[in-house]
C-alpha cells in the first residue's frame, strides 16, 4: 500500500504541470466565454442609447479582448512549461507576449476609431443645425489618428525588443532622404491628399470636373494616394491626388444660383409688338417665385437674325438642384411662349422668301 502511494506522488510530480497547464486552458476558455457574454449583455443595453462612442467601444473590443485572453493565457500556460523543461526557446515567451499585447492594444485603437467614423457619419443629422458633420473631414482625421497609432505602436514595440528609439528616428531622418528620391511620386500623392484635406477644394459627394483634362463625376473617395470619382456614365476614375495640384477644377457642387441663358427668336413680321413682348418677359420673370431677382436679370433684343428678330433672357434661378433646375426652366420657356402668343406673335423658323418676277415680253 505505501508502495502504491508514493508511486502516484511521483507521477503527480513528473505531470503536475499537465494538470496546471490544463486548468490554465480551462481557466482562459471559461474567461473567453464570460467575456463574450458580457460584451454583448453591454452592447444590448448600449444600443437603446443614441451615444455613438459607446457603441464604437463595444464593437472594437469584441475580437482585441478575445486575442488578448488567449495571448494572457498561453503566456501563462508557456511560463509553467518553461519551469519544468528550461528549454532556451521559451525565454522568448516575456518579449513576444508584450509584442502581442501592443499590437492588440493598437489594433483595438485602430479598430474604435474605424467605428467611430463610420458611426459619427451615419448618424441621423439635426435639421436644425446650421453647420453638419462633413464627410471629408470626418475622414481625414480619422486617417491622421490610426496613422499616429499604428507610428507609436511601432515604436513602443521597438523599444519592448531592445532598440533604441532614438537610434531608429535618426536612421529615419537619413533614410528618408533616400526613400523621397525613391518614391517621389507616391510621395508627391500624400502631400496633395493633405492638401486637399486642408483647402478642401470639394468634398465626398461633390460634383467636380476640370477645364484642362477630362475629368467630371461626383467624388466617391478621397485616399491619401488616388481620389475615386464616379463619371456620369457610372464608370469608376481614379486619379493621383498629384495632379489636382497642376490642373484647375470647377466645382459645380458649390455654386449658389444656375444659369438660365437663351435666345429667342420672332418673326419680322412681328416687330411691331417686339418691345412689347421682351417687356412682358422681364415682368415674368421679376416675379417668378423660383427666379432670383437680386441677381443679374436682362431681357433684351440683341441681334437681327437672318429671318428673327432675336432676343435673350439671362437670369438666375434660386435653386441649385440639377432636376428642379430644369423644371424651372421648362416652366420659364413656356411662359415666354404664352406672352408671345398673347401678343398674337410667332416664335420664328429658318424661311426664305422667293422673288419670281416675270419675265420681260418677246420683242418678236
């Protein structure tokens, strides 16, 4: 019987730390399950909350907190291993595990700030408010903020490995130099991204196009290397934030009225009730509900046309909507055709007027 015991104390010597690794997995899985739990027990009572930052959090947390319970735990597991073999290779279990627990830290960061912008975007705008979320900037600053988090993990995780910070920034600055020969045009890229960002020439969503190269459509994206913009033929054009700086761009999006400029042309035979008319015209127009009369508004005759006696409206509408623009427009050209058949005048057409005179008698 004594025999029987001090064999099972031996063997509970030589795999104790079976037992001990295996409660360390046990212990970790039953951490993993609770902590899934009670993230989404929080996130179903975040969620009756119009809060987007709390949302964000939760979100983020989910997959970083998973990873960092299973690093935790076979960093721990990995410890009492090495207790008993003292094999060389687990020293490096310490170092490895602050590695991981920066990168998830970092990406947790990345990951809240990712959820943020895109819940900061969706969320229902006031009406009442005078100056919205802008897209763009919304962006931009989220871009700048995981680019300054992954710099500084990157850092600190040179640092926990032994090398000298300082050291590695002055290998940068040397480096650099060699590097923007290198990639002088994605560099070129970067810095017209941030330009862009900065004087905010347009934004996602807006319509743009350029007088010197065939660029039109509503922008999509902005990236730091290439802007998408989606042409009216819903074809995808990609173009380097470098060349915004070496072209001109219009930015149709931001006008304040539209344009309405036509001619209209009536018979010669209607020259009599011609000043009649463009005056009738410029009334209708002064009191149009959709016409700004603030702005520059002339109706007058300016040309005698090779068979009309032309005249020109020039005006602004209020609006700025491409579709209502057109229905403005529609009901501004037939008005002008009831003023002028109020006149009992004609809109003129291309005519031509044939002389046939008869010919002289025969002398015979």
């Amino acid at each position: 019987m004594n025999a029987l015991i001090e064999i099972s104390q031996n063997l509970l010597g030589s795999y104790g730390w079976m037992i001990q690794v295996f409660i360390i997995v046990f212990i970790t899985l039953l951490l993993n399950f609770l902590a899934k739990r009670l993230l989404a027990r929080i996130e179903r009572q975040l969620s009756k909350t119009s809060n987007v930052w709390d949302d964000a959090l939760i979100a983020a947390a989910g997959k970083p907190l998973a990873f960092l319970i299973w690093v935790l735990g076979f960093a721990w597991a990995a410890q009492v291993v090495q207790a008993v073999s003292n094999a060389p290779i687990f020293s490096a279990i310490s170092p490895l595990r602050d590695v991981l627990i920066i990168f998830l830290l970092a990406w947790f960061l990345v990951r809240f700030i990712r959820e943020a912008e895109t819940n900061v975007l969706a969320a229902d705008p006031d009406p009442d408010d005078e100056s919205p979320i802008d897209e763009t900037t919304v962006h931009a600053l989220g871009k700048l903020i995981r680019l300054a988090v992954i710099i500084t993990a990157s850092l600190v995780v040179l640092q926990t490995l032994g090398y000298s910070v300082s050291g590695v920034l002055a290998f940068g600055g040397i480096g650099g130099i060699a590097v923007g020969f290198a990639a002088k045009d994605l560099l070129a890229n970067f810095f017209g991204g941030l330009m862009i960002y900065l004087d905010r020439p347009f934004a996602v969503g807006d319509w743009i196009r350029s007088p010197d190269q065939e660029i039109e459509g509503t922008v999509e994206y902005i990236g730091w290397r290439q802007t998408r913009i989606r042409t009216f033929d819903k074809r995808p054009l990609y173009v380097p934030n470098s060349t915004f700086a070496q072209i001109s761009v219009e930015n149709p999006s931001r006008m304040s009225h539209r344009r309405i400029n036509e001619t209209i042309g009536l018979r010669y035979d209607d020259a009599a009730v011609l000043s009649l008319v463009v005056a009738d015209v410029k009334t209708m127009l002064e009191q149009h509900d959709e016409i700004d009369s603030s702005q520059t508004l002339m109706v007058n005759v300016n040309a005698f046309g090779a068979s009309s006696l032309d005249f020109f409206i020039y005006c602004f509408t209020k609006t700025v909507n491409w579709e209502h623009y057109h229905v403005v427009k529609q009901d501004v050209l037939v008005s002008i055709l009831a003023v002028v058949e109020l006149h009992g005048a004609e809109v003129a057409y291309p005519t031509q007027v044939v002389d046939l005179k008869p010919l002289p008698a025969s002398s015979e």
